[in-house]
C-alpha cells in the first residue's frame, strides 16, 4: 500500500486537528480531499495550496471556528500570502453514505481506502451484477465497516489507525487473489497446474490439494502440495473421501465439525497432517467438478473471512478449470475428427483415377488439391471406345464427410452409366434425378462432363453449373471460354441437360477447372479469376497439358502468397 504524501500533509493536518480535534479534522479534511479530487497519497505543492484554500474558506463560511484559531490557521498555512478572492466560498457538507463502486480494481480500491480514512461508514453499491469483484469488494467491506463500527471512540484516533491497518490487511488479501485469478486464465491443463503450486501461499495456509473428478465421478489428484505424499494410495483414497464429502454437500467441509473430526482425525494425524482443514467444492452452476482441500495451523485461521476469501479462489478455479477441461474435449474431438477425415480423404483420393488413359492424339493430365482432410472435388476419365474419352469434373457443396460422401455417389453413378452406353445428353438428366432423390435439401453438384472423339475432332459436352472450360485454339493462339450452362445437379428433377458440340484441332488444349482455382483469393481479398487464368494458359501455350498445369498452379500460389487453399482445386487438361 502506498504511503500517505506526509510533508504536505502533516502541514494540513496538525494546526487543522489542533483547531478541531483529530476526528472532526480527520472527517473535514477527507471529505475535502473528496470534493476536490485530491489524494494524500500524491499530495504536492499545488494540491496543498489548493486543499488549505478550500478549507480556509469551509471554515470561515460555516463558523466552525472563533475568529482567533482562524487567524492562527491562516498563517500556519500561509494563507496570509493568498489574495482573498482565492478563498473558496461554502462547500456542501455530509458525505454520501452510498458509495459506488468504479469497475476499474485501482480504482476501486482507492475508493474503499478514501471512504475509509475519513472516518465515513458507507455501504458500497455494486453497479453490475455480473461483476464478480465489484461484488466480492461489497461483500468483504460490509464485514470491514461492520468491525469498523465496533472500534473504540473515534476522537481517541484509534479509529483511523485500525480503520486503516483492517482495510491494508483486507485489501493486500483482495490483491493477492485478484493478481492470482488473473494468472488463472489459461485453457492449458499443464499451464494451469503450475499456476496452482501458488495456492498455498495465495490461501495463506500449510498445504492443499486440489482434486478433480471425471466423467465417472473417480476422483484424481490434480495438484498436492505434500510431495511425499502425492502418490500415495492410501492418502489418495483420504483426500479423495474428502473432496466426495464437499461434493456431497455442494458446500464447504470443515475438519473439526466433530462428525468428521472423529471419522478423519487418526487418518490424517497418522500422515502428518493438521486436523484443521476445510475442503471446498469446485462448482459450475452446481456441476461438481472437485475439490480443494486447505490444512491450516488450528481452527483459528479459518474465520469467516478467510473462508470467503478462499471460496472466491475456488470459484475462479472452478472457471479455469472448466475452460480447460472445454479445451482439452474440443482438442480431442478435434484429432478424432482428423483422424476420420484423414481416413475418409485416403478413401477419397483411392475414388480418383490413379492412372488417366492416353490415346494417340491426346494427352491428359491432372492437378488436384483438397483444402482439408476430405474434399468435394471430383474427376474422372474413361476410355469409352477406340479414340473416345468421356470425362467428367464435379464440384460438391460443403467440404468434409458429407461432401466426400457425395463424391463417392458422383462416381458411382457416372460408371454406372457409362458402363450402360448411356449418352452424354441422357446422363446428366439421370445423374440429376438420381441426386435429387439422395441428397439433402442443403446440398447441390456442379459438374462439367462430355466426351471427346479425336479421330473425328469433336468435343460434346454439358455444363451443369460449373465454371466455364476455356478451350486454347493453336491456330489464333487465343482462349473461348465454353460459358453455355445449365442447372445445377441435384437441385430439380426431371431437368433437361442439351449438350453442344465444338470442333477442336492438333495443337489446341482445352482447361476443365473448379472454382477452387478462379476464386482463390490473396491478402486483400482479390480473386485469381478468369483474366488471370487465361493470361497463365497463354503463357504456356506451347508446352505439354502437365507443364500448363504446373504453369497455372504456380501462378495461383503467387498471387495467393502461398496461403492454404480455403476450397478445394481441380485441373483437368487436355492437349491435342
């Protein structure tokens, strides 16, 4: 706690109290120390001028001395330098009774500690419930001004030194448990545990232990301060029926009620230690989730106060504790969920062709990347006859489980129908129905699927909803972007799906593509897009269908910095 600027003050304080005597002077000066927003802790040169001018002022306004001791008091303080019209007039008497806590915890101890040394028995108001110190500090203080209340005659100044010495002691206590709460906030189990190793200083008592119960109510030592007993079983199975007792109760346990005096007291004497302790239960919302057991000197240390104090310890760990154990189940949940999604993503990759077919005039080639463990990209390429490929790149909405599921059935379905002849303008209207009756009402595909005959120089194919294939002509050296497109795949049965045919030449390359590769985006949140997919195209305009995707791949990664892909990418590309 600081100390009281003396100098200054003591320049104030004893020609005023030997005017007034020492409580009314006490009382005058901090209720001016309050109205002018001073404080003795930080009183200065300009502060003292400014306080003996108002108290000058109160003094002579209000009479409450003969004309004498203000002359007196007037030099004593100098005032006989100061120009009259600098003495304060009247200032309005009888301090509030109801004091409002600030938020802040300075400044709501300084409070407590100003309303306190004026000699002012207040009742603290708590502004916000949900303020658990605000609430703490009122509780603790109307014990303090209730022992305030019984101190002996004021006029002795007995009042102000114990006033003062009762407050320094509740509030090094409240610091102590504040600066310890604080250090609480973690929601690492291990971090926590070595915060703990502070409680026995922070309760002021010999030992504790802190035990924590789990999902089948056995009960687990957490934290022991007695090392030499820590590990052992019989001592585990005491402290264990302890913390059961507190559970029990939902309340606080003490050790010298005489019930657990005499079913307790051999046990824990025989280990070492003191019969004097109380267990506190660890509550959230009335979910027990331990206990904390604290052995003390003797029964004297544990009044009402202490009691309090340290129940309000146990109530932040609770919290603490709490948040970890959160943490510790969304982690775990977390690493199931890796490992099924992994198992899923390897299930997946095995849904993809390990090997594209190769036909004399066509080469093809492939890039695909998943943005998670299991994605919702899917292609496919299927030698149908002598110089004919059908293919097919699809886009399921979401990602995860649901998504890779929905791959699978993508897949199914398209070899399905290929292995029945089906054409390319009878397929999607099946593929649709066929996802209508088995998808949620959440969930879509846009595909892209056609077949390509190279003998004849022919490519057929269907849009439902996917992004645009670009179609790199050798002859002109540009790009036609193939827009024409219909619904979406799984939205509407009974659609009908129209294919278009476009001749395609020796040298031309045609690039299938999902949104994954157009639409990542870079730190100011610009899209790849399409201008720069086709400038990427161009420039690799002479090279082979796997140096193109490379080519559009790396300029993808230098336009995002290398940021992980938030979708899934596809590349599909044929060069002719």
């Amino acid at each position: 706690m600081a100390d009281f600027n003396k100098p200054y003050l003591e320049r104030v304080l004893k020609p005023l109290s030997s005017a007034l005597g020492q409580s009314k002077a006490a009382n005058l000066l901090f209720e001016s120390f309050e109205k002018l927003g001073l404080s003795p802790f930080t009183l200065d040169a300009s502060g003292y001028h400014e306080l003996v001018v108002s108290l000058y002022g109160r003094l002579a306004e209000d009479k409450l001395i003969d004309n004498e001791t203000l002359k007196r008091l007037s030099t004593n303080w100098d005032l006989d330098k100061v120009p009259e019209s600098e003495v304060l007039g009247p200032q309005t008497d009888s301090p509030e009774r109801t004091i409002a806590l600030p938020d802040d915890p300075k400044s709501m101890c300084q409070t407590v500690l100003d309303t306190v040394l004026k000699g002012t028995l207040a009742k603290f108001q708590v502004s916000d419930e949900s303020n658990e110190m605000q609430r703490s500090v009122s509780e603790a203080m109307g014990l303090v001004m209730n022992s305030i209340s019984k101190l002996k005659d004021p006029s002795t100044g007995l009042y102000s030194r114990q006033a003062t010495a009762f407050l320094a002691a509740q509030l090094e206590r409240y610091e102590r448990i504040t600066a310890f709460s604080r250090q609480l906030n973690t929601v690492d189990m291990e971090r926590l545990r070595e915060k703990i190793k502070l409680l026995p200083d922070v309760l002021a008592v010999d030992d504790v232990a802190v035990l924590v119960a789990d999902e089948s109510g056995t009960f687990e030592p957490f934290y022991v301060s007695m090392e030499e007993v820590a590990d052992d079983f019989t001592m585990g199975l005491l402290l264990a029926s302890l913390a059961e007792e507190a559970g029990k109760r939902r309340g606080v346990v003490s050790g010298f009620e005489e019930t657990f005096a005499d079913m307790y007291h051999d046990s824990i004497a025989s280990a070492g230690f003191s019969p004097y302790w109380l267990a506190f239960p660890l509550l959230i919302e009335d979910k027990f989730l331990g206990a904390v057991i604290a052995f003390g000197e003797s029964s004297d240390i544990w009044t009402e106060d202490e009691t309090n104090a340290i129940m309000r310890v146990c109530n932040h760990l609770a919290s603490a504790l709490q948040s970890c154990i959160h943490y510790k189940n969304v982690k775990n949940l977390e690493e199931r969920l890796d490992r099924e999604l992994r198992g899923v993503g390897t299930v997946q990759k095995r849904l993809l062709p390990e090997v594209l077919p190769q036909i004399p005039g066509c080469e093809v080639w492939a890039f695909y990347q998943p943005s998670g463990r299991a994605s919702g990209d899917y292609y496919d390429v299927v030698k149908t006859s002598e110089g004919t490929l059908s293919f097919i790149v699809a886009d399921v909405s979401g990602h995860g489980a649901p998504a890779a599921v929905v791959m699978a059935m993508s897949k199914t379905a398209f070899r399905l129908l290929l292995a029945q002849g089906t054409p390319i303008e009878h397929m999607f209207p099946k593929f649709n129905d066929y996802l209508c009756d088995n998808l949620s009402a959440d969930m879509f595909v846009t595909a892209m699927g056609g077949s390509i005959d190279v003998a004849a120089g022919l490519l057929q194919y269907i849009s439902a909803g996917h992004s645009p294939a670009i179609l790199l002509q050798a002859r002109t050296g540009e790009c036609e972007v193939l827009s024409e497109h219909g619904i979406l795949l799984g939205v509407l049965p009974g659609q009908e799906f129209p294919a278009t045919s476009v001749r395609i030449a020796q040298g031309d390359k045609l690039i299938i593509y999902t949104d994954g590769i157009t639409e990542a985006k870079n730190g100011a949140n610009e899209e790849f897009g399409e201008k720069r997919l086709i400038e990427a195209i161009k420039q690799a305009s002479a090279s082979s269908a796997e140096e193109m995707a490379n080519n559009i791949i790396d300029a993808v990664t230098k336009h995002t910095n290398g940021l992980a892909p938030n979708d899934d990418r596809t590349l599909l590309i044929f060069s002719f």
